[in-house]
C-alpha cells in the first residue's frame, strides 16, 4: 500500500484534491491511503506515510518541512499549482508515486 499525506494551511482544500487522487488510484488498481490535513499535523503524521505533498499555498514552509521530515527519512515537495488549481487528481498521483520511487533510489 502506497500512503500519501497531502498537507495545506488547514487540510481543507486539500481534501478535494485527495478525492481526486482516490479515484486515479482506484481507476489504476492501486491500493493508496491518501490524507489531507493541516500544517499543525503534519509532525505527527509524517511517519506514517511514504511521502508529503504541499498544497501551494504553504510552499513557503518546504524548507522547514524537509527538514522535520528528514528524521523519518520521508519527501516532501510542493504539489504543481496547475495541476492542484485543476484539481488534477491523476498528474498528482503520478508526481508523488515518482517521488517515492526516486527517493528510495537515493
């Protein structure tokens, strides 16, 4: 199982993202846990899963991220403002599937 926590100012207007995410996952026969919540959780939460997308809006916190998450030895990145204005659920997937596997390349 493939677990993805997205994470915003609040974990609200990610969770129409995550929706979107669910779908592409279910569409590709891939068993994902796909999480929204807000930037106070993100410390207790991101041992629990394979990696973390920002919502774009929280970009200025990445830096700060990486670093918390770096003792769990989790990615984190920004999630493309295009595809998150779009709600493109699909290319999401896609970029985060793509940051686990190079991570664990590395």
């Amino acid at each position: 199982m493939v677990k993805i926590l997205l994470c915003c100012s609040a974990g609200m207007s990610t969770s129409m993202v995550v929706q979107k995410m669910q779908k592409a996952a279910s569409q590709q026969g891939l068993d994902a846990r796909i999480d929204a919540v807000g930037m106070e959780e993100f410390n207790e939460k991101i041992a629990e899963y394979d990696c973390c997308l920002l919502g774009p809006q929280i970009k200025y916190k990445l830096a700060d991220f990486q670093k918390q998450a770096t003792e769990y030895n989790k990615p984190v990145t920004v999630i493309n403002t295009m595809d998150y204005g779009m709600l493109n659920g699909e290319k999401i997937l896609k970029a985060a599937l793509a940051l686990i596997e190079s991570h664990k390349e590395s």
